[in-house]
C-alpha cells in the first residue's frame, strides 16, 4: 500500500510540475488539465460537480475566483504552490480524510483531520483577551515530542498540522525541522508576525510547506490598543516581507465588540489583500480565563452582521479576492462543532490533549500516553457522543451558543482544568456565555430558518 501511495503521489507530483512549467504559456490548458488528472486521483472526494464547476470557472478569465487564482499563480513561489496543493490537497484533504474516516470506524472514536499544538507557553506579547496568555511561559513540547504526534497522527491518517502559543516563531527553528522531516505534511502557524525574518522566509521557501496566519485587530489604534506600540508596522513589514519571498499567508483575527467594523471594512480588507493575504481567519471573541472581559464579545447584532458581511466578502458577485472564514458562523459547512477530535484537537505546551483550543478541560497527556489513548479520554467521547450539540449549526459550540453542555460534560467525565496559572471553573467560564447564548438563540434560529434550515452539508 504505501509503495502505491508514493507511486500516486509522484504522478501527482509531475503533474503539477507539468503544469507550473508551462503556466504562463497556455494556463488555462494547463490548469484544465490538472483538474482532469485531480479528479482521476481523487475520484469521489469531491462531487463530479465540483470538478465540473472548477472547470467552468477557469475557462472565465472575469470570474473572481479565477482571478484569485491567477494572482496567487503569479505571485507565489512555484515550490510553495506544488508543496501545498501536494500536501494539503493530495495528502490531507484526499487520502488523509479517507483514512481518518476508515480509522473512526476501527478505533471507535473520533480522529482529527486537524491536530493544533502549541510548541511553547513563550511569547513576546501580552494581547488583551488571548487565551493563550493564560498558560504562562515556562511550558514547552520538546521537538521530539512534536516529532512523535506528528509521526503517530500520520499512521492515523492525520496529515494537517497548525501551531498557536506563546508565539510559535519562538521555536521556528524546530518548526522548520519538522517541516524537513515531514516533508509529506502542511504545517500552518498562528503567529503575531514580529519575530519573521529574511532568513526564516528562506527557509519557508525551502521546505515549501509552512503558511502562516498573522494576527491582525484591525488598524494601528484597533491592533496596537491590543498587542502594544508599534505592533501593527511590524506586521505591515513582516507581510511585506512575505510577499516579497512568495509566501502563502493569511490573518487571523479575533473580532470583538469594539473592532467589529474596523476589521471588516472595505478599507481594512483592501489593504491586507494589497499586502498579499490570500485568507483570512475571523474568530469570535471567547470569555476564556479568569480575567477575560465579557464587555469585549459582540452582541447578537454585530454577530448577525457578521454572518451576512463574511458571506458578501466571499460573494463571487461584488465580493473581495480573499478567502474569508469565519470560525464561529460558519459552522453550517461544518455540520456544527468540530472539536473534541471530529475534525481538530488541541494540544497545549504541558502536553495536555484539549477539545479545542478556547476548551481548556482534559485527563490525558501526550507525554503519559499514546495519541490514540488521548483522543479515546472520556471528555473526546462526550463530544463524539453529543456532537453536534444543536441542529442549528448557527449554534455550534458546546461552550458560548450551548454552555450547559460543555458543564455536563467536564462533570460527567473528571476532566480537569488544564491552565497551570489560574485554573477556572466550568461554572464560572460557563457562567460568561449563558447571556449571551440566549440573546443569540433568536437571532440563530431566525437566520437559520431563512437560509438553510435542515440542507446544511454534514459531513465533509
């Protein structure tokens, strides 16, 4: 099996060299053909009309999408584009999914497509509102740690690996030998951008499969209020830098009642598609530790309006050439939540296996115990057990939308809180979303009666 599994991916691989070679003299033949070899390859992962709508979109040069793409052929490095259509196209989305699926049904529990670690607890930042802060500084995995859930993950069918903090760049080194180790993985790293440098993007091209998400709050006086002076140019130059060395990058940002506007207007999105964003990661503020201030989550009207902003971003009529998602409303493509090892787990710097990242409640630990016994701990079959945990995916989480389950659950399972500082309460994390889900509930239920109410996609 993985003589034809390397076999596959190397036709694969020559065919996308084929294809960048010889881009920019028939691209449009070139890419057709491309998508008839994807489909051979892939077959049923994606429906016959998805091939057949991507087909159509590239023989209209005015389509924005196809638009979209031509910029990205045009300004990326051509090894990051093979690296990543390779390892996130051929490796994740098709043959990892299928295996994770496969070892679902042997194994009994949910496997990720996803696993988000955390190499450090260390980071040059001190944001308002960052969960992550919460942990302290002085945890760290080690790379042989990494090493082994990245080697273990694969044998599960797990080839999609993320990072978040503490700043991941504190560790870049050993990020960029895993990279090289894992040569047939994507990687993917939430940073704040400050400690990017020429030598690190170098070595990003190198190894061609690392993109970045860089954290972004809106304009100087929105970013800066957050992540401290001069912050926000940094990140300008550090997304120029990227650019300059034909990164795959994006941003991630954390709307909240005060940034809501900013961090989707025109003006806001014009300029980090300018700067050479391809993505962006829009995540609702989550009341997540002791100190976390309620005052900053949206209320049920900005969060409407960003169901309905977020979709006319993406909009092929009128939208933005940049891919927005948005974490919390998009859970309707997801069949609702998709933490506790159904398509993510988190992983912190002590080696605690949480559900998610804003869930910080667990009773197994990656450096006692094997992967597969991490993701078998009782609080990852709760959620395998109760997902999802409202038909209405506009209402996915069993923490902000549905806080009586995430409660039941901790309680029901002896997971206990996994932040080594200031340990909280499931009451009292809880106790910050109960407003706040019931004031949603009517504004959820309405939207989702008038836009998709029981055809939402439930499985990928």
């Amino acid at each position: 099996m993985e003589l034809l599994h390397a076999s596959v991916r190397k036709a694969y691989e020559i065919a996308i060299d084929g294809t960048l070679k010889f881009i920019n003299k028939d691209r449009e033949k070139n890419l057709l053909k491309l998508v008839d070899i994807s489909e051979k390859f892939m077959g049923n992962t994606f429906k016959k009309s998805t091939y057949e709508e991507t087909r159509r979109m590239i023989q209209n040069p005015d389509e924005k999408w196809m638009q979209y793409l031509n910029r990205a052929l045009d300004e990326l490095n051509p090894h990051v584009i093979k690296m990543n259509a390779l390892n996130l196209g051929f490796e994740a989305a098709f043959r990892g999914y299928k295996k994770t699926k496969e070892m679902e049904k042997i194994h009994q529990c949910n496997i990720p497509w996803i696993i988000l670690m955390d190499p450090t607890s260390a980071c040059n930042l001190h944001c308002t509102g960052c969960w992550a802060a919460e942990y302290g500084h002085k945890m760290n995995l080690t790379f042989e740690e990494m090493d082994s859930i990245i080697t273990q993950g694969k044998e599960l069918g797990i080839y999609f690996y993320m990072y978040t903090g503490g700043e991941p760049m504190v560790r870049k080194k050993d990020l960029i030998r895993l990279c090289e180790k894992h040569q047939d993985c994507a990687f993917h790293a939430f940073t704040n951008g400050t400690l990017i440098d020429d030598e690190m993007c170098k070595e990003m091209v190198r190894v061609g499969n690392m993109t970045l998400s860089i954290s972004l709050e809106g304009f100087e006086e929105e970013n800066d209020g957050r992540r401290g002076e001069g912050i926000y140019k940094k990140v300008l130059d550090t997304m120029d830098l990227l650019k300059q060395y034909g990164l795959l990058f994006g941003t991630s940002i954390c709307y909240t009642s005060k940034n809501i506007d900013v961090v989707t207007s025109d003006k806001f999105l014009d300029m980090i598609i300018e700067k050479g964003c391809r993505f962006t990661w829009y995540f609702h503020y989550m009341p997540v530790g002791n100190e976390a201030s309620v005052e900053l989550m949206p209320t049920k009207e900005q969060r409407e309006y960003m169901y309905h902003r977020v979709r006319e971003i993406r909009a092929k009529e009128g939208g933005k050439q940049i891919f927005a998602m948005d974490f919390q409303n998009d859970g309707e493509f997801v069949g609702g939540c998709i933490a506790g090892g159904k398509r993510y787990c988190h992983i912190n710097p002590n080696g605690d296996v949480e559900p998610c990242v804003f869930v910080h409640y667990s009773s197994a630990n990656i450096k006692e115990k094997s992967l597969l016994e991490c993701l078998k701990q009782p609080i990852f079959l709760a959620y395998r057990e109760g997902q999802p945990f409202n038909q209405n995916h506009l209402r996915p989480c069993p923490m902000l939308e549905n806080p009586q389950y995430l409660q039941k659950m901790v309680h029901e399972t002896g997971a206990k809180s996994t932040d080594m500082q200031s340990p909280e309460d499931v009451e009292h994390l809880c106790g910050k979303c109960t407003v706040y889900a019931e004031e949603w509930k009517k504004t959820a239920d309405d939207l989702w009666e008038k836009s998709c109410h029981g055809s939402c996609r439930e499985e990928k």
